[in-house]
C-alpha cells in the first residue's frame, strides 16, 4: 500500500455547470440560452433529452449543498446562467435570478464551502447568438458588462472567478461540427474574441471594489502522443498539440498565437487578429492562475505526408474521428464514453504546461469518468471503477507536485450526474447519483471514498 499525501490546504472539491444542472429554464424571469435553443430545435441530443429540469437544482440547492457539506468539500465551482441573470443578454437585470444565485453563494459560506465561479460555461444568451454570437464583438461588449456586474454583486463572497470554461469546445468544435453557418474560420475567429473578452474581464476585474481575489480561465488541455515513432505521426503530433493545447494556452499566458497556425489560418481565410488585441491580451499578464479540465490524452498518426499538407483540413478530419468514436487500441482502458484512461497523459501535461508557462498557478478544474454505475447494493452505488481512475489521476498530479508543479487544488467532474450535452442523460459522470424521475440523490462508493481523502488530505493505494 503506498500512502499517498497532499499538501496542506490543498483545496477538494466538485464542479457542475448551470446549464447541466440547473433545470428550471424558463422560470422565475429567466431568458432562452443558446442550449435551450440547441435541445428544442437541433435534434442532436440522445434521446431527446433536454436541460428543462436537469438535476431541478434550482430548487434543490439547499439540499445539494447539504450533500457537499456532507462530503466534506472544500470548494465547489459552478457557472453563473447568464441569461438568469440578463434575460436578453444585456441591459435589464432579472432580480430573481440574482436572488437565486446570491442564495446558492451564501449557502455554501454558510458550511465553508468556497464558491468558485465561472462565468461562462456555454449558456449564451440566445437573442446574442442571434447577432452573431462569439464572432461579434457586440458580444464581447455584453459579456463585459455582464462580468463587472458579477464582480461588483458578489466580489465580496466570491474570490475565484473564471472568465470561460473550454473556449475550445464552443468555438472551434462548435464551429467545425457545423453548429453554426461561419464553419471552422468563424470558430478560430470567435476563440480570438473569446480571448479578448478574458482579458477585458480580468482587468475589469483588478479595476473592481474587490479585486483582492484570483481570476483565471478554464482550458480543456490534454497530451497529444503519435500512434508510432515514425516522424509523420511525430509531426502529426505537433501540429495536434498546436491546434488543441498551444492555441489556447499562449494567447492567455503569453499574449501570442502559435505562428504556424496563424499562417495556416491566414492562408485560407479573411481572419482579423489586430495588433491592439494583442495588447490587450498582453496586458492582463500574467494571469492569477489557470484552471486545467483533463479527462484523457490524444493518440495520433497519419498514412500519408499529403494528410498534414492543410492542417485545418487535417482538424476537421481529427474532430470527425473523435465523434464517430476513436479506434481502441488493444491493451488500453476506456470509459464509458470511449476515452481512454490516461493517467500517464496526465502527468506529462502537468509537468510541460508547469515548465513551458513559467510555473504558472493552477487548479484542476475538471477530472472524472462517466461510467455504467448499474450496480446499487445497499442503497449506494457501486462504482468501482470510478475510484481506480480517480486514484490513478490524483496519484498522477501527487507526484506532479513532488516534482515542483505548481498545482493547488483539484475539483471532480462531476458533484452528481447531470445533462452531458448531445449524450442527454445517458451518460453518468456525478459521484452522487441521479434519479431522474424522482430526483432521489443517492450516494456513489466514489463519494464515500473522496470523503475520506478530503478528511485525511490523501489515500493509500494498492501497487
Ligand atoms: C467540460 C464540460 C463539462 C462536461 C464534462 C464531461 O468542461 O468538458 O465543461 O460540461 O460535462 O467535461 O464531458
């Protein structure tokens, strides 16, 4: 058994977004979400499912933060709804929805639980998607004054704050998957305005009455390794790991894009990355802290030298391949949603991201596995399998501490099951489990588990 020991004040805790949990979409005053859009017009969700009810968190959330109190976290973050709060995106503020949030942030003070706030977490309001969405920079105007107003209402209980979760997945995923008419151009575009509005709300926020928290953003970061050691997947790799990680990661803490993708992206389109955008972006570093989701690693290769002559063609045909479900490699383990179980992957981006981005504050965001979880026995769910892999990643990220990096706390997706977008309900991630007929809460072996690692800030682990 090996004994495995975090520093002190090592922050424990969950994550859940709005739109996953909250339920309640049209109540109260609140305005449509781009996702309300999504689950009632586009057809693309399993089973039809919606975001309607969800986990009823809405008016659930004394008895949810009960659980975490019970569970012993120590932190828990969450996504504000924007259009709760501004019903059409801008001007006329909902006082409900404030109260609601106000409630939930009070709540948790109230058991020591820190609340970690995002304030975007994919719920655009839809009247601005109508003008554009992350391409305009009206948006961006909105969303600024949405962010002043969060930092202004509850800076004086909230002292983390994340400006966007996963800039990649709404931008340049949902713009290759076609979810919108300006295809992938229109995708890096948008994650450019997606950067500039970060910045904007991070100096808002160091200009703000309580500025004397922490602001970062929330990545969806993971190791890009070639299929075989030849140099074609090798430079298959590198050229993954630009468009995926270094993207994303150099315009937020380093103020540059990656060149060979702007020139690539130049090449082909009509893109506009203006000197004083970059700037801006310069100017907010460096950043409090970054915020890292990993969930597995990448493996890729290609036949032919022609497949890396266009790498945004090469993009497309990669994220075609991640949805038509990525081959399984003999010998390796996968969750429910076909990712593999990648500990190793883990480490390495812990590690390089520490080294390349000047040891850079972080927090795990998100980490967790959706799983069967069809085995209840005495009233708790039997997930096994959930707490080999928490184990596997926490006994990672241990030993990247022990190696220098810089890494202060570690959040699991999820708090409890919820709305896993275009897979509806049909896939589990939570460590409580929902009854989503009856809205039961019942507890996961998982949770009884990180119960006893919050208490001993560690576990012991068979080797
Ligand atoms: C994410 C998403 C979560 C997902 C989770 C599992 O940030 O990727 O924010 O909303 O539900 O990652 O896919």
């Amino acid at each position: 058994m090996k004994e495995i020991i975090f520093p002190e004040g090592f922050i424990w805790g969950t994550t859940t977004s709005s739109y996953q949990i909250e339920g309640a979409w049209n109540e109260d005053g609140k305005g449509e979400s781009l996702w309300d859009y999504v689950c009632h017009n586009l057809g693309i969700v399993a089973n039809g499912d919606t975001g309607d009810v969800a986990c009823d968190h809405y008016h659930r959330y004394r008895e949810d933060v009960a659980l975490m109190k019970k569970m012993g976290l120590t932190a828990y973050r969450f996504s504000m709804s924007w259009p709760r709060i501004f019903p059409t995106g801008r001007g006329k503020i909902n006082p409900k929805g404030v109260e609601f949030y106000d409630n939930l942030v009070n709540e948790l003070i109230k058991y020591n639980i820190e609340p970690v706030v995002t304030l975007y977490h994919w719920d655009l309001p839809l009247p601005l998607q109508n003008i554009g969405g992350w391409t305009s920079r009206e948006v961006v105007d909105a969303y600024v004054e949405y962010a002043k107003f969060l930092f202004d209402h509850f800076g004086d209980r909230v002292k983390k704050w994340i400006t966007f979760n996963e800039p990649q997945i709404f931008t340049v995923l949902y713009y290759s998957l076609g979810f919108f008419e300006e295809g992938v151009a229109g995708g890096f575009q948008a994650s450019h305005l997606v950067n500039v509005a970060h910045a904007r709300a991070v100096q808002a926020y160091r200009k703000c009455e309580y500025s004397d928290g922490i602001i970062g953003i929330t990545l969806n970061l993971g190791t890009v390794y070639p299929k075989t050691d030849s140099d074609l997947d090798k430079q298959a790799m590198h050229i993954l790991d630009s468009l995926n990680n270094q993207w994303y990661l150099d315009p937020v803490l380093k103020g540059f894009y990656p060149n060979e993708i702007l020139t690539a992206l130049r090449q082909k389109f009509e893109i506009s990355f203006p000197e004083e955008d970059l700037s801006l972006l310069k100017s907010v570093l460096p950043l409090d802290f970054l915020g890292i989701n990993n969930y597995s690693c990448s493996r890729v290769g290609v036949s032919k030298p022609e497949d890396l002559s266009d790498i945004l063609s090469f993009l497309e045909s990669h994220v075609q391949g991640i949805m038509a479900g990525e081959e399984k490699e003999e010998g390796r383990k996968y969750s429910e949603l076909g990712w593999e179980v990648c500990p190793e992957g883990f480490y390495d981006l812990l590690i390089r991201i520490d080294k390349d981005y000047n040891h850079v504050l972080t927090y795990i965001t998100e980490n967790g596995i959706a799983c069967k979880d069809n085995k209840i026995e005495d009233g708790i769910v039997q997930d096994e399998d959930r707490i080999s892999y928490l184990q596997r990643y926490l006994e990672a990220a241990n030993r990247a501490i022990a190696n220098g990096v810089n890494l202060r706390g570690y959040f699991i997706w999820s708090f409890m099951d919820n709305f896993e977008w275009h897979h509806g309900y049909s896939k589990r991630f939570g460590l409580i489990r929902i009854d989503f007929e009856t809205q039961e809460r019942i507890w996961k072996k998982s949770a009884q588990w990180y119960r006893e690692v919050i208490n001993t800030n560690g576990f012991g682990m068979e080797t």
